[in-house]
C-alpha cells in the first residue's frame, strides 16, 4: 500500500493534501497523524491494512508542510492542520467515521469532536497530546527560551527522532485557540484512549486529565506498561485493532 501514489486535495485554503484512501463499508476509518509525522507510518499503514482486512473505508493522510504535501512545516499552526482534515473527511469519507489520532492527531480528533459530533462514529487515541504546544513546548521553556521566541518568532527545539523541531510564534499562538482540557468537552460516542508508561513525550498524566475531563457514555482508557510514543510494537499495534474493534462493536450496538 505504501508504494501506491497519493492522490491530492486542493483545499478551500490553497494547500495540496497528499492522502491514501481504500473503499468499503461504513463507518469508516480516518488516521490522524502526529506532529513532523507522516501518513507513511508504521501505524497508518498497517491500519490501513487492518481496515481492509474488516472490509471498511480508510483515509490517511498528510497535513500541510507534512509528508508529500504542500508547504512548509514551519508555516502551519494547529487551525490549519485541522482545516486539512476537515477538508479531506469533506472531500473523502461519506457517513459517520471511526477517527483513530495519533499524538497530535489525537488533539485534532478532539477538536474535530468538538467542532462537528455529528460526524463521529467513534474515536481511539494512541498518546494523544491535547494542548501539547501550551503545557508542554510553552510550558518547558525558560524565559530566555520564550522571550527570544517572541521577539525572533521561532527557535530551535532538540528533538529524540530527527532535526531540531522549528517552533514559531504562530503555533503557539495559534494552539491557545484550540485548547480543549480547559473548556467543556462531550464526547458523546465510544471512545478508546490509549497510552504507553514509558512515553517520554507525552506523560501519562495528560491521558489521565483527557479522561477526568471529557464527558461521555463510553470512555475508557488503557495504560500500557514499557509501551513508549511510537506504540508500534506487534503487541501495541494489536492493541489499538483491538480498540477499533471495540468502538466498531459499540457503534454499531
């Protein structure tokens, strides 16, 4: 599936989104990915797989300045990579979907919950990372950090998988628009959180707060021992077929 070319979206904002889709029945099913991440990840693709094995729809795909589409990463803010994939669920998928986000993708998923219920069948998170630009980038700086920040409008972030994240003004700004663990939050449809202990980016203490703070008639969140951010394992990857199984089963009960 990997190797299949992507196909385009031109949206309503002027970007190009790169995206894979696969038919079949509905409710289908949307990755969202995490931040500099790609939809030519370990688990994207083999979620695709796993839909297609159950015979249902698949949309993955890349955000603004991400993968194979268009622009630059450090141009983009939390609104416009919301606005992505609003505009490839638009384009893409017909019916309720089960959004599966990852990281970031589970922070876009909520706020896709909270800007339009009515298209979710059900949701799973892997080390979702709500309001992560505010408690964790802002909140871990110093104020010589934040400071050159705001006079330069970047700096320089070390990060444990690739170059230096690039964090700008803009997303800073702009993530304190979208913050959804300080507003009410309903999510009125099975939900799966999920989140490993040893995840170095994402504390186990944000899936809890997420869990204490949403509302909703089927929550439930699962801790795994030594799983860190990727969550990749063979044994995490089933984990999280597992859950999609369990939102499928109780969105369609």
């Amino acid at each position: 599936m990997s190797d299949q070319k992507p196909g385009y979206l031109d949206t309503p904002q002027g970007r190009r989104i790169a995206y894979h889709r696969t038919d079949g029945a509905g409710p289908g099913i949307v990755f969202l990915g995490g931040f500099m991440s790609d939809m030519e990840g370990t688990k994207a693709v083999h979620m695709q797989a796993a839909a297609i094995a159950r015979g249902r729809a698949f949309l993955r795909l890349d955000y603004s300045g991400h993968g194979a589409s268009s622009g630059a990463f450090e141009d983009g803010c939390i609104s416009d990579w919301v606005a992505d994939a609003v505009a490839a669920i638009e384009a893409h998928t017909e019916g309720p979907q089960i959004l599966i986000g990852s990281s970031m993708g589970g922070w876009i998923a909520l706020l896709i919950a909270r800007m339009m219920p009515q298209w979710l069948a059900g949701l799973v998170t892997i080390a979702a990372a709500p309001d992560f630009t505010e408690d964790s980038m802002w909140a871990g700086m110093n104020e010589i950090e934040r400071a050159k920040l705001m006079r330069q409008g970047r700096i320089f972030m070390p990060s444990d998988y690739d170059a230096p994240y690039t964090i700008t003004r803009n997303l800073i700004e702009d993530g304190r628009k979208n913050l959804v663990l300080r507003d009410k939050l309903e999510l009125p449809f099975p939900v799966r959180f999920l989140q490993g202990t040893a995840d170095k980016d994402v504390d186990r203490s944000v899936a809890l707060s997420l869990l204490d703070h949403a509302k909703g008639p089927d929550m439930r969140l699962t801790l795994v021992a030594g799983a860190d951010h990727r969550f990749s394992t063979p044994d995490c990857l089933d984990l999280i077929e597992a859950a999609l199984d369990e939102v499928t089963a109780q969105a369609a009960g």
